[in-house]
C-alpha cells in the first residue's frame, strides 16, 4: 500500500484509505503485506486478515522514511500464517531512497495504532 514519495506525495496530499486485504496466499522475494515506505499522502484504515504467506523476503513489513511526511494509522494485520521467510514482521522508518534531492529532511511521518495478532 503507497499514496506518494516525498515531496510529491505531500503536495498531492491524497491518502490511500479504507483497504481491506483478505484471504490471499502467495510468496515473493520481498514483502506479502508491506505498507510504505511511499507514503507521504497518508496511509490509513487498512485491513489484512486471513493470508498465507511462504518463500517470502518480509512477511509483514511496515516502513517509511525521513522526507516522507504523512501518516500511517490504523493498520490491522491478524491470521497471518508465514513459512520460509527471511524475516516475519519489520517495522523500519529509514528505507528507500528518495526520486531527486528536492525532498523535505524535516518532513517526518507518523506512525501510529499498528495492530498485528495471531501470526505464526
């Protein structure tokens, strides 16, 4: 899940909101469930239930970046099963790189009411 990067999204100012993600199985060398780090409209109100998840770089990984701004709430990841996985949850706020160098450093994002329950 993405609404922007950087300066970009900030100015567009259009968050992604009201996602339900729901009884999916797959595998990827990256994430199965990431929110972010493209973020700087605002992420908010997403559901993921009831996902199985194998072969995978990140089960669940939450991630966003100075210069980004915007915020991330009210994020609920439950029933979550996860086989082979290099690492299973990732919560990080210094990733990805940033499309030129006219982004905000003081343009922080606010992370807030994560709930992840019930992974194995």
């Amino acid at each position: 899940v993405k609404s922007g990067w950087d300066e970009y999204g900030i100015s567009y100012g259009r968050p992604s909101s009201d996602i339900t993600i729901r009884r999916i199985t797959g595998s990827s060398p990256f994430a199965g469930i990431a929110v972010g780090s493209e973020s700087s409209g605002g992420i908010e109100n997403v559901v993921a239930e009831n996902i199985t998840l194998y072969k995978m770089g990140v089960g669940i990984h939450i991630k966003t970046n100075t210069g980004r701004g915007g915020i991330i709430k009210n994020i609920t990841v439950s029933n979550v099963y996860i086989e082979n996985a290099r690492k299973g949850i990732k919560i990080s706020g210094n990733v990805g790189d940033h499309p030129d160098d006219n982004y905000n450093p003081n343009a922080l994002p606010v992370v807030k009411e994560i709930t992840i329950k019930d992974v194995s």
